[in-house]
C-alpha cells in the first residue's frame, strides 16, 4: 500500500526561497501578527505529520468501503469518525479562517501547502472540510453579523461542515433556471423547497449539524441568473444560545455511485419547507457564492496538483525498486537480473513530465495564494486592486489547468507500473479515479476556459493579461534570467494569440469558445515556464550549497523548457485554426 | 443504461468504398471462396445484433458484479455463461480461424470491424474470445498436425478457450528472466512448474476447457529470451479421442482486483508438474509467441477504437438532448428553457476530436487488417513480403495509438456528460477505466513506441517507413487531392524526424527511449491525415448523393487537418530537444 509523505523541504522552497513569503507576511498587520518564518514551519511539519499518520491510512480503506446511505442516513468509512475528531482538534478547518470569529487567520499561501497535503493523503476525506472552508467564506463575507457570530465559531471548529447546494437536476453549469424556491416567513427567515444534487459532504456522519449554503429563487424574482439569492439552511435548527434544536426539514435522499471519491458522501439534498436565512442581498446570490468559489475553485485546482504529487512520490520509489530491461547504454546493475527502470528514457520522461507539472503547479498555487493574500491584507489600494484583478485572471487557469495535468501526471504515474498500475492494492489507479472529479465539479474545465478567455481576458479588455505578462517581462528582461529567451517568446505568444483572439471574437463570438481550453492550456504553459525560470533562478544562486536539491531544479527546468515547453506551439496553430470548423456538421450529423 | 448501435453505414464505407475489399478478395484464392460483399455486409448486420442485443446489455451488470474468485474457481458475473453459449453458437469464434480446422476463413479486414463492435459493447466479454483467436494462430502456426487437429476444432467453435502466458511476477516487459521451467518426459511431453500472473481468462466457467499457452524454460535452455520456448498446456487433459480426461496440474490462484475489464478474470495460474506439449522449436518460443502478438496486439488497439466508439456514440446522443446554456450566437431553442449543449464549440470540439479519431482509427486498422491478408494470402511473393514489412512496422502504432487516443476520446466523452460522466449508472466512466488497461496490457504503449522506433524504422534502415510513405506520396500527388500540401507537409515532417532520429541513435542509444513514445504519436497523426485525405476524396466523389453522411465525412476531415494535425508541430519540437534533459536528474534524487 502506498505511503505519503509531505514534499516539505519543495514547500518550504517555494515559500521562503522563490516567494519570500514572511517578508510579505511581516508588511501586513493582518498576517504579521499570526505568522513569521517559524511559525510558517512548525505548521507543515505538524500538517505533514497529520495527514501521513492520521488521514492517509485511511484512503484505500475508504475507498473500497466508500460512503454509505441507508434509510436517509448517510455514514462515512470506517475510521473517517474517529480521524475526523483527531484531526479538527489541530484546528485545522479554521486554518486561513477569520480570527474575529475563532479561525487561526494564517495566509493563504500558507494552507494552499496544507490542502496539497490533504488531497495528496485523501481526496474523499479532505472534501469534508474543503467545503466548510468555502461555506465559512461566503458567511464571512455577505452574512449579517448575527448568522456570523452563531454560525462561524462551530464551523471553524469543525464542529460543524458546510456545503454548497448549487445543482439541479436539469441545472449544473446553468444555474439561471435553477428551480428552488424561497418563500418570506414572516419573522425574517425563510421556508426552502426544492431539490439539489451532486452535494459534496450534504450528508455524513462526522460533524454534529451541517450548514448548507443553497441558491434558490425568491416569488418575485427575475429570470435568468439575476434572480438567485443565496441562503443558509442548517439541517438542525440552531438556538439562540447556540445549541441545537430541532431537526430542520432538510433530508438526503440518496447517495451517488461514482467513479472515485467513494469515501465522499455525494447527495441529492431535499429541502421541504425548510426553514434558511438570506446570506447577503436578495437575488445577488451568484455574486456571493462566487465570492467563495475564487477559493474553492483554487482548492479543487489543488486536489489536482495533490493527486499528482502522490502519484509521482509512487511511481518514482517504484521505478528504483522494480527491475526490468537493461539500460541502453549498458547494464547499471549488472549483478542483478536487471536494471531499475528508471535506467529507461520513457521512464524518465513520464517522471520528469510528472515532476515539471507538478512542481510548476505547485509554484503557481503559491503564486495565487500570494496574491489572494495582497487582495485580502494590502494596505495598499492600487496593490490591493491589482492582486484582487490577478486572482480573478489566474483562478480559472489554477483550477482548470492544475486539474487536467495532474489527471495526465496520474495516467502517467499509472502507466509507470506498468501491469501493477492497474490493479487496485497498488493505489495509483485509484489516484487517477479520484482526481479525475476535479476536472469536472466546481465548473467543468470548459467554462473554467470560457471564464478566462471570456470574461477575464477579452470583456477586461487584456488589462489583467497585461498586469500578468508585464511581471514576466520584467522578470525576464533581468540580467542573468535563465531561460530569458525562451520566456519572452513564451509570453509574446500569449499575447499575440490573445490579440488575435479578441479581434475574433468582435466578429464571430463562437471564437471564444472554439478557442477556450486551447487558450488555458496555453496561458498555463506560458504560466509555468516562468515560474520554472523563476526556480531555476533561484537554484542558480543558491548553488553549491545543497546541491543535490538545487540541481535536481535546475534538470527540472531544463526538462520543462526543452520538452513540455514546445507544446504551446501546437495549441497556438489549433487555436488559430478557429472555430468554422467546428460548425460545419450539423447537430442531427453528429 | 446506455445502448450500443453498430455503426455499420460507417464500417461499410471503410470497407467498400475506401479499400474496395471484394475486389482485392475476389483476387485472393483462399479468401474468394469464403466472401464477397454481400457475406461480408451480412456478417457485419449478424454481428451488429449479437454485439448490440446479446452482449452489450451485460456490459454494466458484468462491471458491477464483476468476476468472482472461490476455492480456486472461478465464477464470471450473471448472464455471461448463457450470452457465451449463444454467442459461439454463432462461430464468431473462429471467424478468421484457419477452414482446414473449422475455422470460417474470413479476412481480417472483417474480423477488425467485429472486434470493434465486441469491444465497444462489453470488453470484458470480449476478451475471453480474443485470447482463443489468438492462441488459435500460434497453433495453427507453429504447432504440429497432432496438436492442431486435436486442439483447433474446439477452439475454433468456442467450446474450449484460449490462453496466454506469459508474465511473472518478476518478469513482465522483460520475459527473458522469467523462471517457469519444463521438464522433458519421456513420452515426448513436458512437465511445466511456475507460477503466471496477469492472465487474462487465465480460469472461467464459460468453456469445457482451457488452452494455456505457456513461455517457459527448458532445463538446458541459454540465458535470456533466446532460451525461451513454447508450450500448450491444457487445464484438462485431452484423451486421444478428442474427448476430456483427468485434470492436469494447473490451479487458479487467485483473480485481481481491478480498475475496469471487472468481468474479465485477470488470473494468477499455477503449474505444477502440469503436463505439456512443446509448440515450435525448443528454445524459439518467443518468436512463435510473437506471431500472434501482431494479431492481438492489433485487436487490444482496437479496443481502443470500440470503446471511444461507445464513448462517442453516448456523449453525441447526451450532447443533443442535454439543455444548457444559449449558444454565443443567439438561441437555438428559445422556447425551451436552455439549448441543447451541442450548440456550444467547446462540446463540438470535444465530438468532433472523438469523432475524428474514432472514425480515423477504422480506417487504419482496416487498412492494417488489409496489409495482414495480403501478408497471408497474396500469391505475389513480393506483394506478400510488402505487407508482411507494413504489418510489422504499423502493428505498434494501430495498438499504441488507437489506445492512447482511445483513452483520450473516452476521458473528453465523460466530460461531455459533466457530473453525469462521474456517476456509475451514465456507463461513461466505466469506458474510461475498462479502455485504460489497453494502453498497458499486450506490451505497454511505451514498449510499442520503442519496437516501432527502435526495430520497425531504425533497425529497418526505414525500408519498411518508405514503403509505407511512398503509399501517401503517391495518393497525394495525384490530382484533386485533398489537403494534399498539408499531407506532403505532414508525410516530410514524419521523414525527417525519422532520418534526424537514425542518425542521433547511431550517436547515443538513449536517443531511441527519449522519443519514441512521441514519435509514436507523430507517426500516428500523419496516418490518420492520410486516410483521412483518403476519406475526403471517396466522399468529394460520392457526393451528391447520401449528402448528409458524406458531408459528414468531409466536416470531420476538415477538423482533423485544421484542428488535430498541428499537434505534430509540438511532437517534432519536443522529439528534436532530444534525450539530454532526461539524464541530467541522478535516479537518487527523483
């Protein structure tokens, strides 16, 4: 059975070296008084330690029990029960949550390591709490006072969870003809009924009440998307002393059978005459849930990056270990039967591909997670403003991209073992059962494309692009920058191709679409390539010292910029192929 | 519950219109006798109804349920006993088989289309006749007239099964450590101890008995894959009247646990003192193996093609009722609350990349399919020796390449589906993992990559790449070709990576494993522009009668060369980048 174990001394480089992130810390009052370097440490040791010893043993066992529904009642594996206790005592559910309200106010960029970790060890069981962390969000932000003051405090315990009911049966990427509806008590509150699907976490058995954050539409409200008002339902009624009460008319109805996260309990959520809370104004729901969904949609972009960081630690220990073939330049362990595949070339480039991706994804969740900091924290309005504008450009790019690489790092880390890859006990197909969701939930990766290329690049006129690119530009333009050449050219690429792209679209808005998930991949390629120059940057100067680990960075880049680089080559000549080819057959020819 | 419809006007247009196959089996003597056009559209109607009706509903039952180990016995899923008499009732078993030993004597041209139709409607299923066709062809091959006439007929009619093996534990891709050892007798016999894994219906309850074809060692066998030879070894031993007698020494140890193909038991098979026949010559086993394997390994490429066929058939059907969204240039539908997803570039893109190369894939392993006929049935000895050279070099690229694409058209057909491509019960995610195993099983995609690179180019001396060139050279310089410059382009482009690559592997060996796999792909890409300027040309001259289909026909070529053949551009940069960047990381340091 696989381990886990933490890539700290990866974390800590990227942290410390490549971003420096306690100078950050130390500028912003909000941060400097939680955080410093120390600090910073001590909790990835600690969140190492938690999630090797406590959550990963739990991941096989999980997934071959997997979360089961009987007679309403949802319970989760055995073992999630007991683990879950252990692991809410850390306090870890309130790790980036607000002080005011008991959350330990640590920086995003910090928890970004931690929820690596946590998907790394368990995705099915990370999704407990991801989804609290994201509920706290949206209350945090648009919820009065009151519902803050009842409500926050338990959930950043952990004490209680949190969910999102968005979907619908016949509404998931189209929530404007959503059909639950919210009908005015007259104390204030609300009566809900309705039906949701595909809820992460709706039901379980590990937290004593569950706070679900619903979309529903109120008598009066508009069609479409401008009439969605956003409420919190607990599914026990909450005293005024904070106790629980009576049960609130909120059921599971069922569980769904998937493909992987078995051990994450996945509902259909019935409300019925339910009784909820308007969370912010009414009918601006979709706004406030999307407050929330820049962080959740980060989160989910990392199940990718943890998925693939198990899979590469997996594949990489297997490939020493296993003998097979011989090298072709010559026996390397000539007393053995064979040679360790990872003599072989294609082995080496399915663990250098692994590696690249996932260390560049790595960086780039860093890199959002600081600037997620600066638009919370910044004292500084234009630098506030400007963080706030790249965390919208590059939200979409961390979730889609981080998920369909480290889908293809966990086929790759599969295809390493060969044969064993396939068969269960080994765990990497399990890795490439539980990370395919992230494709798919929190937004598909297509409108994860269309958000970027769309909204974020071409209705913002480029002026974020153009904040992004500029960051290279000069990076680049440094004396001694490795790779400086290949990086501009990058970066000029994007910018052409989005030039192009917006001139398109004025004529022909099926461009956008026809152009989409060619276009992310692209941003995301140019994306890690100067955060693989940064790193190598970095590794430059470091060098003599640990030189086993700066030099392993810099035969990363190295690998990154020869050989996965030049894809971008052949996404810019797809994307400017265009769309008339896609229109040319008809629906009913299909 | 997903259905599956044979696309039989599509598999007719391969077979008639684009390769003419009556007219090259009326010039076959051993084929002319057996079919012509009318047969062979007969055929594919029978197989289309067994296929869709009898096979494909146990598809998800099979998975659910999947294969059942009990006190060495093995059980397959509900139904599957009963759909197997019938299916062999039909002779499907020996559909291509040898006719001196009741075999139907069909072209493989054929064949290739059932085998689509079988893996598309249940893989698992098929499998358990797969390995009897191929085991068949090493007997009829290499075997004695004794042996033939005894095991053949039975074989042939699906009453005993078929078997394989060859994998230990210790020794999968490199067979030439394997241990499984044979012992002569005195009677002419063997007795065969060791231990196989990884068998594919290694035990089942479907047939009488159990062909195993075993890789073992003799005691004064040389080191290494030369000193391997060739064995049949029934589970029960066969008297001289055909009839079956006392159990040999052969036991199921045990069935793994997997990721999809549930319903196919992958076994662990003992030997124990087992009696045994030698097939071959001593010693040659390996070569008499790999006699069959072009065959099987064309059929689990195929795999690849049936379930990304299935995938799309499912995801086109999905994409035309789901209601979602507006299409960017106004709504389809208005008065429905959404239109339906197909409207939108994104989801085309995602049918049409299937499309694309599902429909490219046919039409190669038709073409191979020919090229294997003519290998075993042209009387022109050079025609002969022609096809025998392009079965060679393109058998790793139909098994690699319909596979990896095959997976990837099945990962973008879950997609379509959004969440419903998650859940169990859509049958999309059960596609995903039943068609990863082919990227691995029969000689990984990787192992492919370097007997395609390494052995059917390099070795060659691109003797067989030219022959193969030539044939698209030919085709593209006649006139009114279409896309003929992006063909010669593409067919120039695969040339001269191919010399580049000759000559760097003369200069380091690394060079070979550091790109084949890519290489691989490249190769493929051109293939598929080939036949789908091929496809073009037969629908621009067809046309205007059946306008819808052969519109079809040129829309899916218009995207392939528009929208897929740029990836060559990324491949060739990425092979030219060469195999340094993948040995600058020490194996301690991964």
């Amino acid at each position: 059975m696989p381990t886990f174990t933490a890539p700290l001394r990866d974390m800590r480089f990227v942290l410390h070296e490549v971003f420096d992130a306690p100078a950050l810390w130390a500028r912003l009052p909000a941060l400097a008084d939680h955080v410093d370097a120390d600090t910073a440490d001590a909790i990835l040791e600690e969140a190492a330690k938690v999630t090797a010893q406590l959550i990963a043993p739990l991941n096989r066992s999980g997934d071959e029990e997997g979360a089961q529904w009987l007679a309403g009642e949802v319970s989760t594996p055995s073992g999630f029960k007991s683990a879950y206790a252990t692991y809410i005592e850390g306090g870890w559910v309130g790790l980036s949550g607000n002080p005011a309200f008991g959350g330990l106010g640590m920086p995003k960029m910090l928890a970004v390591q931690f929820e690596e970790m946590l998907y790394a060890a368990n995705s099915s069981f990370a999704l407990y709490s991801a989804l609290t962390s994201g509920a706290c969000l949206a209350i945090d932000a648009h919820a009065s006072d009151d519902l803050k003051s009842t409500y926050l405090p338990p959930l950043y315990e952990g004490r209680w969870a949190g969910s999102m009911c968005l979907t619908e049966a016949h509404a998931g990427t189209d929530l404007g003809i959503l059909r639950t509806r919210a009908e005015p008590r007259e104390d204030g509150s609300f009566n809900l009924s309705g039906s949701k699907m595909f809820i992460t976490g709706g039901d379980q058995d590990l937290t004593e009440n569950i706070i679900h954050l619903v979309l529903a539409k109120l008598p009066d409200a508009p069609a479409g998307p401008r009439g969605i008002s956003l409420f919190l339902v607990p599914k026990v009624l909450v005293n005024a002393d904070g106790s629980l009460g009576a049960a609130n008319a909120v059921s599971c109805g069922s569980i769904e059978h998937k493909m992987g996260i078995k051990a994450s309990a996945t509902c259909v959520i019935n409300f019925d005459n339910a009784r909820g809370w308007l969370v912010g104004e009414a009918n601006k729901g979709l706004a406030a849930m999307f407050t929330m969904m820049n962080y959740e949609r980060l989160s989910i972009g990392i199940q990718g990056i943890g998925c693939a960081q198990m899979s590469y630690q997996n594949a990489a220990a297997y490939a020493c270990e296993r003998l097979q073939g011989r090298a072709a330049t010559g026996a390397i362990a000539p007393a053995k039967i064979a040679d360790p595949i990872i003599v072989h070339a294609d082995v080496r480039r399915m663990l250098l591909s692994m590696k690249a991706m996932t260390e560049g994804g790595r960086a780039f969740a860093s890199y959002v997670g600081q600037q997620l900091d600066l638009s919370k924290f910044s004292a500084d309005p234009q630098e506030q403003a400007q963080a706030g504008a790249l965390v919208s450009l590059l939200t979409p790019v961390a979730k889609a991209f981080f998920t369909d690489t480290g889908f293809d790092s966990c086929v790759l880390g599969q295809q390493v073992f060969g044969g064993h890859g396939y068969i269960r006990e080994w765990g990497q197909e399990q890795l490439v059962r539980d990370v395919r969701i992230a494709q798919i939930y929190e937004g598909t990766n297509g409108i994860q494309a269309l958000d970027l290329l769309g909204r974020k690049v071409i209705a913002n006129n480029g002026v974020a692009l153009e904040l992004f690119t500029a960051q290279i530009r000069t990076f680049a333009s440094q004396p001694d920058t490795p790779y400086a050449s290949e990086l501009l050219d990058a970066v000029q690429r994007l910018e052409d191709v989005s030039q192009w792209l917006t001139a398109q679209a004025g004529i022909n808005p099926n461009e956008v679409g026809a152009a989409a998930v060619e276009y992310l991949h692209l941003f995301g390629y140019v994306a890690y390539a100067w955060l693989w120059a940064r790193m190598a940057a970095v590794a430059q100067n470091a060098l003599p010292a640990d030189s086993d680990f700066y030099n392993a960075k810099l035969a990363t880049a190295s690998f990154y910029f020869r050989r996965l680089l030049p894809r971008t080559l052949s996404l810019e000549q797809s994307i400017r192929a265009g769309s008339e080819s896609l229109f040319e057959l008809e629906a009913a020819h299909f």
